[in-house]
C-alpha cells in the first residue's frame, strides 16, 4: 500500500521525551490533518518525517520502505517535501529564482527548472509575483512562494508546517482552495500541521490529534469534534488558552 509512514516513532532529547511511539499515515491524494496544543510535538513529528530529527526509536516509512539514516535532501529526492513556519525563502533572489534553485537541486536542467518554475507559480495563482525580491514579499504571499516552491518536482507527499499563519479568514478560504487542488488534482498526499483547527476539521480526510508527544486522537472530523480527550487537550493548556475555532 503506498503511503508515508511514521511507524512507533520515539524521540527523546536528554531524557525527555518529545515523540512517544507516535503512529501516523499519509495517502496519496488525501489531506491529513496533524494537531495539538503548543508543545504537542508537531513539528518535531515533521522533522523527523523529512529527516531533519533522527527518531530515537521507530521508523520512518516510504511505501513500506524505512528510510532511516536519510538525509534531507535524499528524502527530498524521494519525493517528499515540506514547508516551513518561516518561509526559508531565498530572500535576496526573486521568486521565480526560488522555484528555479529547487528544480535545479532536485536534478533538473536550468531549462526544465525554469519552465517548470513558471508553470508552477501560474498553477499556484502567484505567476505576477515572479520578479518580486522574495524578501519584499508580504508574509501571507512568502506562504504561497513556499508552496509553490515544494511542490517543484511533483512530489508524491507535502507536509505543510503551518501554512495559514497569520492569514485573514478570506486568505485562509484561498489557502483550503490550494490545498484542495494539491491533494485532487496532483494526486499530492498532504499532512496539514495547523494551529486553525476549523481549518483543518473543514479540509481534511482524517485528522491525528498528539498532546505531549503522544497520539490521543484519531478519526474524520466529526470523532475528532466530539472528543472529550481533544477538547481537555486545549483547555488544559496556558491559562490565556482557549478552544480553537472548530473544536465545540
């Protein structure tokens, strides 16, 4: 069965430990939502997925093959890609550039790395900021570039590491749209990491809820709604917590 997989992973930092056997799986053209409070262990999962944090004890799987000892850009190669809270953007180079650099690392000709780029911010919806210096951009815009450019290649899985922070309501509406397409029309199995939990309830297929390190919630947006276990999770957190939008 073809999937990304993290199987059991465990990591601990000094004895503390950020992941606890967590379980997690994303399919081709469906759109998994991963949640939890602030420390959960989300993007330490992510990390681990893309190779940037060996795991201490279980496995990272592509299609039932563990892609231990991987790094990065091997995984990258592999056709999973990331993006991140900050942008990473190249922030001296214009945006088409950004698009081109990646194309190029992943092995393509400057010439297939330049059409590509161009098509890609066309399907993106983004094409009239190709000679923006990324760094000019507006924070909502560095998120888009940021797509675009991890889905240079085609990769088969993208992991979106907070893609709407920071987005109006009708800049998040926009963002869904995308998303959507990713997962229907590339056929791009996509692991939403979102504080926006209505963002998520709204756009994903079957959501994993982690609350310090540990999987406590599994389902499709209506189990996720109604457990007891999800809405402890956030109320149980800092005192100016409350329970994200979606989650009643």
């Amino acid at each position: 069965m073809r999937r990304l997989g993290a199987d059991g992973v465990t990591v601990a930092f000094d004895g503390l430990t950020a992941l606890s056997e967590v379980n997690l799986a994303v399919a081709p053209g469906r759109i998994t939502g991963l949640i939890g409070p602030n420390g959960a262990g989300k993007t330490t999962l992510v990390n681990v997925l893309t190779g940037f944090q060996a795991p201490t004890g279980g496995a990272v799987t592509l299609d039932g093959t563990a892609l231990t000892g991987l790094k990065p850009h091997e995984i990258r190669r592999k056709g999973i890609a990331r993006t991140f809270q900050g942008g990473r953007l190249f922030r001296d180079l214009p945006v088409i550039d950004n698009l081109e650099v990646t194309g190029v690392g992943l092995g393509q000709s400057r010439r297939a790395a330049i059409a590509e780029a161009e098509a890609m911010l066309d399907w993106v919806g983004i094409a009239a900021l190709a000679d923006r210096i990324a760094g000019t951009l507006p924070y909502t815009d560095e998120r888009r570039v940021a797509i675009g450019r991890a889905l240079m290649g085609r990769p088969g899985y993208i992991l979106l590491d907070e893609p709407a922070a920071g987005m109006s309501a009708a800049e998040a509406a926009d963002l869904a749209a995308l998303v959507r397409r990713i997962a229907l029309e590339m056929g791009c199995g996509v692991l939403l990491i979102e504080h926006n939990v209505g963002l998520v309830l709204e756009l994903c297929d079957h959501i994993v809820v982690l609350d310090s390190g540990a999987v406590i919630e599994t389902g499709d947006p209506a189990a996720i709604r109604a457990s007891e276990k999800v809405r402890h999770a956030y109320m149980g957190t800092a005192a100016e917590a409350q329970m994200p939008e979606g989650v009643a």
